[in-house]
C-alpha cells in the first residue's frame, strides 16, 4: 500500500471520539468498511488518534456479513460512553434483526443523549425503535417503498445521507464515505476530508442534497427527454396509475407516438412497463413488510385482489401468497 504522505495539521480537542459499530446479521460490508476507513485514514493523515472504534451486536460472539465473512464482535450490548457515536450496519432481512433485546438497548442509548446512525438499511432499526419519529432520514432505494408503508413518523429522503440533529442515516454502498467526509470535514476542517477522500480515490464528494439513485436516462440506458419524464410520472404515482393517454398529454404527444417511443427504446409498451414497474414495488412490499395481500395491491393500484394475482403470477411466475409464505419459510431459518 502507498505511504500516505503529506501530514494535515489538526488540533486535538479533548479525547478521541469514539465509534461504535453495530454490526447486525448480513450487514452490508462495503458499507462498514468505507465508514471504517474514513476514520482510519484521517488519524494517519493527522499523524494523530482523532478516532478510535469499536464493534457490538445483539451476539457475544460473531456477526456474519451478506458476504458470508464472519467478525467476531469486540463488546456485548453494553452501555457506551455519552460522547460515543454509535453507526448501526444493516444489509439483508433487516427486519429479522430487530430484536426486543437490540432495540431495547438502542433507546436506552438514545435517550442517553448518544448521536446514533444507520448505515445502509439499519434506519428501519433505528425507525423500529423510535429514533427517528419526526427526523428526516434515507435508507437504500429498494427499501424505500416498504419503510415508507411501515413508519408515517419519519420524513423519509431519497438523499445519499442525511443528518438530522443526532441522528444520522445513509443509503448504503459508498455514501457511507460522503457521511464520515462530512462528520470529519465538521470536526476537523474540509481539508482532512478532502485529504482522506484522496487517499480513497474518491474524487466526487456527494452532499446530502444528491440523490442516491442514478437519473432515469442512465438506468434505461436511453436518453429522451420526454421518455425520461414519462418514466418519472410512472414511478411517483403507482398507486394511483395515469392513463398513457394522460402520459402523453403531459409531454406533448399523442398516445400514439407515446406507444411508439416506449416500444423503439424499451421494446414494450407503456401499459405493460408501467405494470412492470407496479409489481416490482409490490414485490418489494410482500417481501419486507407485514402488509397484506390485499393492502399491497391497493398500494400498486389494483383494485381486486384476482387482478393483481392473476398479473404477479404472469410476470413472477409464482403467486402473492406464495411469494410471501416462501419469504416467512426463509426468514424462520
């Protein structure tokens, strides 16, 4: 590894600030490794101990990643210090990690006035146990759907991370890196977080104002500008649907040349795309909520329970039902 050169003059203030990361079961790895060594890089870029770090979980033993890796934890569920700042990882079946004992700590902690963060899907944990009613937070777009249905409370962003208070969430992946940059570039100045962000060849530096998921025309892989809008009216109202002819209204064009550009650039029609996108978010709600059969069709704009299990089984060749008794069957493992 490169010497990482070129010493960032820092003053101290006081002790070292604590991490201490919870690591539930199948949490993401990337995500805690990036928040991780952010905080590892700025001591060596400061030449001095700004941060040191701890790992806990609801074990006395191991933690296993989404990855298959195991880590053995350094502390049980224990009380922390007032000036610790504690990051829970998530990752996979976030919600089977909610446990009595796991959230039963995490007020306590909270109400102790600790600063608490979600890394990646552990805002639904953090939401479970009370921490965010009335905060703005983010949490991975593709639980985006399901925590939205779960907790009115919560201000929920599409942002990369966000900060609200002492309470700190992100949507996985390398925004981590944009959150620790922030918390070093507010307690130590911007020009160690620009260092570290050197050191990680991180060369865009994302804010809290970004949005976690690419545009419209780059995940198609089509860039049309009234294709792209379209797409945007189809994925902000999918329980309420818009008729395509109302669709091509909207963008200056007839149903007719609507049909025709969805099926140049998407080889489908805008009826069959929009069902798509539909079931997708149904999909999504059946495997990561309690919600029912019935509800989740509603929330995908289907009005009878038939007509919604008669389009999942055609396109997920299985039914709601079973989909969500082979999803309880997994989690009970």
């Amino acid at each position: 590894m490169p010497a990482e050169t070129g010493k960032i003059e820092v003053k101290l203030k006081g002790a070292p600030k604590r991490f201490v990361f919870v690591l539930l079961d199948n949490f993401t790895l990337l995500s805690f490794a990036a928040a991780l060594d952010c905080l590892r890089i700025a001591n060596r870029m400061a030449d001095e101990t700004l941060y040191t770090w701890k790992t806990t979980g609801d074990t006395d033993d191991t933690v296993t990643c989404s990855a298959g890796t195991r880590f053995h934890v350094d502390m049980p569920l224990s009380e922390l210090n007032r000036d610790d700042t504690l990051l829970i990882c998530g990752g996979t079946e976030i919600q089977r990690t909610a446990t009595k004992k796991l959230l039963n700590w995490l007020r306590r902690e909270a109400r102790r006035g600790l600063r608490v963060g979600g890394l990646c899907t552990a805002s639904f944990v953090m939401a479970k146990a009370g921490l965010l009613d009335g905060k703005k937070a983010t949490i991975h777009w593709e639980n985006h759907d399901s925590f939205t249905e779960e907790f009115d409370d919560v201000e929920l962003t599409k942002s990369v991370f966000v900060v609200d208070g002492n309470r700190l969430s992100t949507a996985g992946g390398t925004s981590s890196i944009d959150l620790m940059l922030k918390l070093i570039a507010d307690e130590h100045g911007e020009k160690l977080a620009n260092a570290v962000a050197d050191q990680m060849i991180y060369a865009s530096i994302r804010t809290d104002q970004d949005t976690q998921r690419l545009s419209v025309p780059t995940r198609i892989g089509v860039r049309h500008p009234k294709l792209s809008q379209v797409i945007q009216m189809m994925e902000a109202n999918i329980e309420e649907p818009i008729s395509p002819a109302i669709l091509a209204k909207e963008v200056g064009m007839s149903t007719r040349q609507l049909e025709r550009l969805f099926r140049r650039y998407l080889s489908r029609s805008p009826k069959r795309y929009y069902m798509e996108l539909r079931l997708q978010k149904a999909r999504n709600l059946l495997m990561q909520t309690d919600m029912t059969v019935i509800n989740v069709a509603l929330a995908c704009g289907f009005a009878s329970p038939s007509h919604f299990s008669k389009c999942y089984r055609s396109h997920y060749n299985t039914t709601p039902y079973r989909e969500r008794g082979s999803q309880a069957a997994r989690l009970s493992v």
